[in-house]
C-alpha cells in the first residue's frame, strides 16, 4: 500500500474542505424543504377537524312525533332550549312521512339522518294513566314512550357526539316533564301526601326512561381505527410497493415501452388485491377485542372495496412518479397526496370547512363511503357516485402512466 504524497493531502484537503463550506447550507436548506413538506402535511390532516363541535348543527336528526300530546310538546321545548352550533339540527316530520318506527331506523341507517328521535303513540295516556296509579309498579313499564336511534358506523367520533346530544336531549324531555308538567299538575293542599307526590313522581320518571337503539351492528372503535388506518395504509402501501418494485424487478430487467407498462399493470392488480385482503383480514384476525362482529358477506364486499381502492390509488402512484422524476418532486407529491385521501375520510362534508366540502371528488372519500355502506347494509348518494369517482381516477392514473412509459419512455 502506497503512502499518500503530500500533494495528494492537500487535495484531499481541499475537497473535504469544499465539502464543508457547502454541505452545511444544502443540508440546512434540504432540511427545511422536508420539514414544510410534512407541515403542508399535517396541517392537512389538522385542518378538517378543527372546532368541529361548533359545527354541529349542520348535522340533521330526525324528529317524529307519534304521541301528538304533551310529551311530544315537551320534546320541542325542549329542543328549543338546547339549539345552537354545538348541537345537531332536529328536523320535525309527521307521521304521514314515516308511517312505522322501522321507516325511521331505516332512514337513519342509510344515513339520511345522523340520527332520530321519536315518542311512541299514545304516550301521553300511558303517562297520565301512570300519574293516577302511581303505586302501581307494573304501570307503562310495558314499552319506551321515548326512543333515539343515531348510527355508530357513520364517523363513529360523530356519531357518538349525535349519541350524547340525544341522550342529553332524552333525559332533559324527562326530566322537564316530571317537573314542569306531573308535578305542577299534582293537587296543592292536604289532599296528597308526600309518598304520593314521590310515588308519582318516580313511576313517570320511569316510564319516561328512553331506549337507545343504534342502527348498525358493527363495532365504532373497531371500525374507525379500520377505516382511517385503510386510507392511510392504501396510499404508503402503494408508495412502498412501487419503490422495491421498480429497483428489484424492472429496472434489472431493462425492459421499456408496452412491455413495461403491462408489467406494471399486473403486479399492480395482484399487489392491490393481496392489500386489501390484508386491510380486511386484520380486524377479523383480533375479532371479539377490536375487530368488526360482523360476517363473511361484509368480509367479502369490504375486500372487494379496498381492493378498487387500492389499484386506484396505484394508478395515481405510478402517473405521479412517472411524470415527477427525482425524489424532491415525487416524495412531496407523494405526501401530499395521501394526507388528502386520509383526510377526506376525517370529517363529514357537513361539518367540513369550506375548502374541503370538495372532499367527495377523491378515491379515499370513495372508498370510504363504500365501507360504510358495507357496515350498514345501506348506501346514501354518496354511494352512487362512488363508481364514477373511482373509475375517473384510475383512467387518468392508468393513461397519464401509460402515456409516459411509452411514448416518453419515463422511469417510475
């Protein structure tokens, strides 16, 4: 081994010392680059969810009146009391729009209305039958006079916000009731006693206990964590994928054009499918603790759900790194693109700020009202317009991929 001449030092010397005078400022710079890049990022994702609770009232809950008597007089007071943003909006229908409680269950599990709440009929009676016969334990103890429905699928962080604002709604109708109409309507003097008025009291406080009923069947932990972690998974599985792809197999191979193309159109179809029966396995692999309780059908269709999704959003993926070439264009592309999809399926429209109301326009929205047209076993709108989403983006994703591989003979 030769030793190094001192004229060989010295221009190791210098370069390490150009070295230092440059590296600093680009790394600095390359740093700062990175770092906007994952704040633009983050402030996506915060965005949607911001003061979310003073939005509320865009969020419509139906109110049917079966009673027609002072219970269902109580429940407008009532609500009269309690509107304001950070409450949902009651939307009053007849009986002549819903007919049966089973129209208002279904209504709510499709998701057009958040959630219901309703007097069963001849309520009223039942209740004064019970204020004559307060020492009568089995009176109107037969049915709930008063019942809310609201949907632990749908957004499951909204939907138990809709589950609080009914249940405090429910019992301040029963507790107004028993103050402001049984026992102001008790006779004054030495004509009761104090076991009576308490008897009285206690009997319509308990017939007036609401019945809380959920209108789908499915876990709400369980499924929120399934479906957020899906739109996040779908985009970095994606990305992951198409990186070890094109190192390992297509650039040692050197093949180009057509042949490229449909290359990558078929490991993209099998990858696509082996995700999304991933994404849809993991919740029945820990099935009783935080998966879904729900059967093969739904297994099946939240496969072929995620499976659409996920050669979409590849499709998009393989158009992104053809046409953004070097990584300070393709990563921040990247980035930005899967903090869209997953946060399109944060926040309902409803309740979004103004510049995500166009949220339903990506294939992680897509994808995610089709999950919850799964778990419900009933779609809204939203999910008519789901193929159309889907199908536009994985025909620019495909064509912008196929364009650049073959007639501009572009690297992934």
């Amino acid at each position: 081994m030769s030793v190094p001449t001192i004229i060989q030092l010295r221009a190791w010397t210098d370069q390490a010392r150009c070295a230092l005078q440059k590296t600093p400022s680009r790394v600095a710079l390359l740093g700062l680059y990175v770092a906007f890049i994952i704040f633009l990022k983050s402030l996506y994702l915060w965005a949607p969810q911001y003061d979310l609770e003073w939005r509320l009232n865009n969020l419509q809950v139906l109110v049917v009146d079966y009673d027609g008597g002072l219970l269902g007089l109580q429940l407008n007071t009532t609500y009269q009391t309690l509107s304001g943003p950070t409450f949902p909006h009651f939307t009053f229908s007849t009986q002549h729009d819903f007919e049966t409680e089973d129209e208002i269950f279904h209504a709510v599990k499709r998701q057009s209305y958040w959630g219901a709440i309703y007097t069963r009929p001849n309520a009223s009676s039942r209740i004064a039958a019970t204020t004559n016969e307060p020492f009568n334990v089995e009176q109107g103890l037969g049915e709930a006079n008063l019942v809310y429905v609201w949907n632990e699928a749908n957004y499951p962080t909204v939907g138990s916000w809709i589950r609080n604002s009914l249940k405090q709604a429910s019992e301040d109708i029963r507790l107004n009731f028993v103050l402001s109409r049984t026992f102001a309507a008790l006779p004054v003097g030495d004509d009761i006693s104090t076991q009576t008025v308490q008897a009285t009291l206690g009997a319509v406080s308990n017939v007036l206990q609401p019945l809380e009923m959920t209108a789908c069947a499915g876990k709400a932990l369980g499924q929120a964590a399934f479906n957020h972690l899906a739109m996040i998974a779908l985009s970095t599985g994606s990305e992951a994928f198409l990186q070890i792809f094109a190192r390992t197999i297509v650039r040692s191979s050197k093949i180009r054009g057509h042949v490229k193309f449909r290359l990558y159109c078929v490991a993209g179809t099998f990858f696509s499918c082996f995700l999304g029966l991933a994404m849809t396995a993991s919740p029945w692999v820990v099935r009783g603790r935080a998966g879904s309780n729900l059967g093969g059908r739904e297994f099946f269709l939240s496969w072929m759900a995620l499976w659409a999704g996920s050669i979409t959003i590849y499709a998009v993926s393989c158009a992104l790194r053809t046409w953004a070439q070097g990584p300070l264009s393709t990563k921040p592309l990247t980035m930005i693109w899967m903090a869209m999809n997953a946060a399109s399926a944060f926040v309902p429209i409803e309740i979004s700020p103004t510049i995500f109301r166009c949220n339903w326009i990506l294939p992680g929205h897509a994808v995610y009202r089709l999950l919850v047209t799964v778990w419900c076993r009933a779609g809204t709108w939203e999910t008519a317009i789901v193929v159309p989403v889907l199908a536009f983006w994985f025909g620019l994703g495909t064509f912008c991929t196929w364009w650049g591989m073959t007639k501009g003979e572009k690297e992934v």
